[in-house]
C-alpha cells in the first residue's frame, strides 16, 4: 500500500495530488475485499462506494464540512479515511465498529444510521442550523438511488427546493437496491441517463455536420435544435427545475478526478441545493465473474480470488424467512385474494420465491414502508388478503399507517414481521425489539408469535384468514428442524398452548423464547422443581382464562419475551392480571430485554447476557421461587446465576 497506511485522517489524504487519487481508491478498494473476505459485510455496496468516499473527504474540509451517509451500509472506505482503517477487522463483529454509522463511533459519522431515505432530511437540518448561526461549512448528503425513492427523501428534495439553502445531495446511482431498484423514478434516471448519452451523440454528429461544406451551420444548427429539444424535455427534468434543485451530471462514479472536478462545482453553487448524479457499479471489483446481485450487497466471508463463499457449515433445519416464503406460495396457490408485499427486501423477506411464481399478485414496493402499509389497506378494502412482509425493525417507519390506515378501519391485511428479537451483527438500528410495544396499544389487532416454523404456518393461515388486521412475528435464522410437512391449519385465536403442566412456577414464553423455556423446564426439573410451561402464541388477544387459572394455582409467573420489557408481553400480563383483580394472587417475573440500547454481536450471546437462554430462565426461576418461598420439591437450590 503505497498511500494507504499512511492515510490516518482525511487531513492525509487531502495532502495527496488529485493524480493520486485513483490508486487511493484502488488500495481502499483492494483494503475492503481483503477485510470482507474474512468476515464478511456489506462488501459490495461498500465497494460501489469507494471513488464517491475519497472524492468526498479529498474535496471537502472534513469533519469541518459534514458528509451525511444515508443508510450507512456502504461506507467502509469513509470508515477506512477516518482513521478507523486498522479496525476494520472487527466490523459488525462484537465489541468491534458498527457495520453502520454512529455519532458516538466518530466525530466524522455526524449522523448515526442504518434505515434508509434519513439523510437528506438530516442534511438538510443541518444545513439551515448553519445559516442560522450564520456559519460557513458545506453539507453533503451522500443516497443510493433507491433510497432517494424513499417517502423521506422526496419530502426533504420538496422542502430543500423550497428553502433554497446551499446544499448538496451526492446521488450514488447503480440501479439496485439490495435486489434491482423499482419504481417510476428509478425509470427517470435511466431516462436521464439516456437523454445525456443521446446529447454527448447529438454533440458529436453536430461536430461532424459542421465539417459539411456548403450545408455544414444549417445541418448542425438542426441537429443542436433536435438536442435542446430533448435536453428541454428529459433534462434537468422535474427533480431539477421544478423542484429547485440544480444538476450536476452524469459522472462517472468510479472516476475520482472526474468526481472531485463535479464536487469542486457543486461547492460553487451557493443559492440553492445541488444534486451531483455519479454512476457507479455495486460490487465494483468484487472478484466474482458472476453476475449474482444479493451476493453483491452483502456477502459471508468468501474466497478473495475467486469471490466464492467460504465453506460453511450448512444448517440443517430452513430459516424462518424460507418456510413463510414456500408457505405463501402454497396459500396463494389455494386462494387468489392473497396478495404479497414486500419493500425492497424480496430475499429478506422470503418475498421472493411469491415474486417469482405470483408476478401478478406480489409487489415490491421499493424503501417505501408507509406506502406499503396503506396500499395494503387499499387492497384489503376491495376484498383482497395482503400480506406485507416487512421486518419488524422497518415497519417503524409505517407505525402510523398501521394504525390510521389498518386497524382504525379494522381491514384485513396481514403483517408478517420477520427479524424480530435481536437480530445479531447489524445491531440497534436493526434489532427488532419494539413491535410487540408498538403494536399492542391499539384496539383490532391481532398479535402472535410462533414457538417453531410449522407454527409459523399455522400462524401465517390463521392471520390471513382473521377477518381484521393481524400481525406474526419471527426471529432471523433458522427454525427448530421441526416437520413442516403437514397442511397448515387454523389456530383459535387467544388460546395458549400448554406444554407441561406443573405447580411451583409457570413459565409463560412467547414465540422465540419458547424453546428456551421447554429448555429451562428441563433442567429445573433435574433439581426437583415442577415448572409449568406454555406457549401463549398470542400476546393480543391474550389467554385470559389460562393466565386466571395460572395465577390461582402458582405462586410465581415468569414471562419470557425477546422484546423490551417495557409494553411488552410481560406487561399485558401484568395488565390482564390487574384487570381480573390478581395482581396480588401472584408474583410475576418478567424477562426480556432492558431499558437500554441492544449492541450489536452474535444473537446468541447478547440473548444470553440478557439472561434469554435456558440457563438465564432457570436461573429467574429459581431466584424467584426462593423469594416468593415458593414450593420447591427437591433437594437444595444450587446457586443462583
Ligand atoms: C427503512 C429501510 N428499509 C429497508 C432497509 C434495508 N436496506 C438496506 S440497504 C438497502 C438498499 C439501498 O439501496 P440504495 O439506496 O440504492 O443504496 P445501495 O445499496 O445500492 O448503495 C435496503 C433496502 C433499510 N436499511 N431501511
């Protein structure tokens, strides 16, 4: 590494000659594969980015002038420039740098992220906080073309046209999303793109008529008309002129010479907000001769030769996301009301499997959650049955369209909430600990969780034939092994399922933690103690008559949850308690996640740390009984963790 290791700041790098630049950006590059072979990460999108990331800190006076990633996920080579290079290593792995972008991480991260469509609304804040203080840096918002689609960002363009304050927006354009970009406006910049080659032509043929002779200034005067007209008509087009935006563009996004001259421009327009249009490739570099775009977002370690996968050890039992997305299809096949929704994470979600058997019947909305939540409910209101598969952490963002747009109208759409709980690497903006708190205020709605995926199919049917908003969630990973062959059937909503009937204390779970819990039974009962156990499957309506029954013949109900405890499912247990008039028949102990900020780290561990695991629910167990002096058969309690 010729320039690298000795780039510990953007001051370094901006020492450099713009000639350099180049094989900076080489020797990044070549920095992330190497990095990412090992561990893996967000290696292609992060390495569409590299050109876009030096051009940036080489132009701007960073962390002066502030630079607003949006998402967060493709900026390995910023982390690389801001002195974060040699702990790349430990990318999304525990106790080691974010896979996304935290204030607390770097003062050049000036705005956490990890959700889509923030960064221009956060940019644009920052811009006016500056002209009211009456400073003087620039603000540049870096967004992936898709995630400019995002109801967000197109409300900040509409108020940033409007403001007129100097900003600028870097449009990182490589036509994908984590599957290939959707919608109308990822058409418009293909048109632009296509205008500008068709003007760059038009330049040519004009050059060429003009060496006519006799005919040559008529024949190009024509030819530059025909190009205006074109120009007038794709060029700057509505985003620009009419939104009060200017246009820098296209450049290539992989030209750090070419990108730094558009900045250095963009930084002279001092009226008004700029879009600087670079195009790049996702992947660009990644030594895989294929064409495979999910491979190109993210990756597992792999083989940096070669790019194939390094051999891992293959699980056995189907994840969760592929047992919902083969259970789709199966419903869908029965019944052609189904419909399937998912916003921009068809592989994620499952979706993708219902996209490709049900083209007509399934839709990929782009990053537009909200849109997805009410164009549901506008399909449920002519009769038919959406499902929105949306993680639990993304349909935050439609919170409000849940309630105003589903439940208040009581409509029959189906929310299938995939990574709910912890979900490991990608850490708190991803973690998916809120939807049980989120979703259990408001009246309608049905909310359950499955203990294995042959329940999760269960659930999946019952939801969508529940006449009324319904909602499931589920953890990322894999399922239990269980047998998913038989049909999926109707559950009776509101009803538990006990699992083991005992008297000392009863362990309530719901969905993940259940096994868990079956688990914690197990060894409670090698020290004598008699747990019951049970799957409550749902959370909202809650099994009114099992948890009166449970209050009355045990001294202790301990709820398991993989969730916040707070407005969780141990508080609707606490509530119903409340509501029979039991809160005193009964001690209840509610496990779950705290009232803090989940790291990021293996799934696993952090469960464990938060006492979500066999041992952790034992021990609770045990811990409660011997305060509330419960009735513990057996010999003495071992110590308690
Ligand atoms: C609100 C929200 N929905 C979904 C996602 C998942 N997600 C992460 S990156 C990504 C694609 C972003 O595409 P684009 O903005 O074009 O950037 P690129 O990855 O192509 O650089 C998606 C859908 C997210 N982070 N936030």
């Amino acid at each position: 590494m010729r320039f690298l290791s000795e780039i510990n700041s953007p001051a370094d790098l901006r020492q450099l000659k713009v000639d350099d630049l180049q094989e900076v950006a080489d020797e990044v590059r070549q920095f992330i594969i190497d990095t990412c072979s090992l561990i893996g990460g967000h290696t292609g999108a992060s390495l569409g980015a590299v050109e876009l990331a030096v051009a940036m800190h080489y132009v701007f006076d960073t962390p002066k002038d502030r630079l607003v990633w949006d998402v967060g996920h493709q900026a390995y080579a910023h982390k690389i420039l801001t002195g974060r290079r040699d702990q790349l290593h430990t990318i999304k792995q525990p106790g080691g740098l974010s896979g996304f972008l935290r204030r607390d991480e770097s003062e050049y991260d000036t705005f956490g992220a990890g959700h889509a469509s923030t960064s221009i609304s956060a940019a644009l804040g920052m811009a006016i906080a500056r002209d009211q203080k009456d400073e003087d840096f620039h603000v540049c918002a870096l967004i992936g073309d898709s995630s400019l689609a995002g109801g967000m960002a197109m409300e900040a363009i509409n108020q940033a046209g409007h403001l007129k304050s100097r900003l600028i927006v870097l449009l990182n354009d490589n036509e994908m999303s984590i599957a290939p970009a959707v919608g109308a406006l990822s058409r418009y910049l293909n048109r632009i793109k296509e205008a500008q080659s068709y003007q760059h032509l038009k330049e040519e043929i004009g050059d060429a008529l003009e060496s006519v002779p006799h005919f040559g200034g008529a024949l190009s005067r024509a030819a530059k008309s025909v190009k205006d007209a074109i120009a007038a008509a794709v060029l700057p087009g509505a985003l620009v002129n009419e939104l009060g935006f200017k246009y820098i563009g296209y450049v290539d996004g992989h030209n750090v010479p070419m990108l730094v001259r558009a900045l250095e421009e963009a930084k002279k327009i001092d009226d008004g907000p700029v879009i600087v249009h670079a195009l790049t490739t996702k992947g660009k570099g990644f030594p895989n001769p294929e064409k495979n775009y999910y491979a190109y977002h993210a990756t597992g370690p792999f083989d940096p030769k070669t790019g194939l996968p390094r051999k891992s050890a293959k699980a056995t039992a189907p994840t969760y996301t592929a047992v919902f997305g083969e259970t789709m299809c199966e419903l869908m096949e029965r019944d052609p009301a189904i419909v399937g929704l998912t916003a921009a994470m068809p592989d994620g979600t499952g979706i993708d499997k219902v996209l490709e058997r049900f083209p007509e019947r399934s839709f990929d909305v782009g990053i537009a959650e909200q849109h997805a939540v009410t164009f549901a409910a506008g399909m449920a209101c002519e009769g038919l049955k959406p499902v929105a598969a949306i993680y639990s952490t993304f349909l935050q963002r439609g919170f409000d369209q849940v309630i105003h747009d589903v439940c208040l109208q009581d409509l029959n759409v189906t929310f299938a909430m995939d990574r709910a709980g912890i979900v490991g690497a990608d850490g708190p903006t991803h973690h998916g600990l809120l939807d049980i708190a989120y979703l259990r205020g408001y009246p309608h709605i049905v909310l359950m969780a499955p203990k294995d995926e042959a329940e999760l199919r269960d659930m999946l049917y019952t939801a969508i034939e529940h006449k009324g908003p319904a909602a499931l969630r589920y953890p990322r990973g894999n399922g239990l092994g269980v047998d998913i062959s038989a049909e999926p059937k109707l559950l009776e909503i509101g009803r538990a399922e006990v699992l083991a009937r005992g008297s000392d204390a009863a362990l309530l779970a719901y969905g993940s933690m259940v096994p868990a819990a079956v688990s914690a039974a197990e060894l409670l009962i090698k020290e004598g103690i008699r747990p019951t156990v049970v799957n409550a499957r749902f959370v909202k309506p809650l099994d009114g008559e099992l948890i009166k029954a449970l209050a009355e013949t045990h001294d202790t109900i301990v709820t398991i949850e993989e969730a916040y405890l707070a407005g969780g499912f141990g508080s609707a247990v606490i509530e119903a308690l409340e509501e029979y008039g039991l809160q005193d028949a009964v001690k209840v102990v509610r496990l779950g996640v705290p009232d803090e900020i989940v790291t990021h780290g293996d799934a696993a561990a952090l469960l464990s740390g938060y006492g979500l695991d066999a041992d952790g629910i034992a021990a609770a167990t045990r811990n409660a009984l011997l305060r509330t002096g419960g009735a513990v058969r057996g010999e003495k309690l071992r110590a308690v963790k």
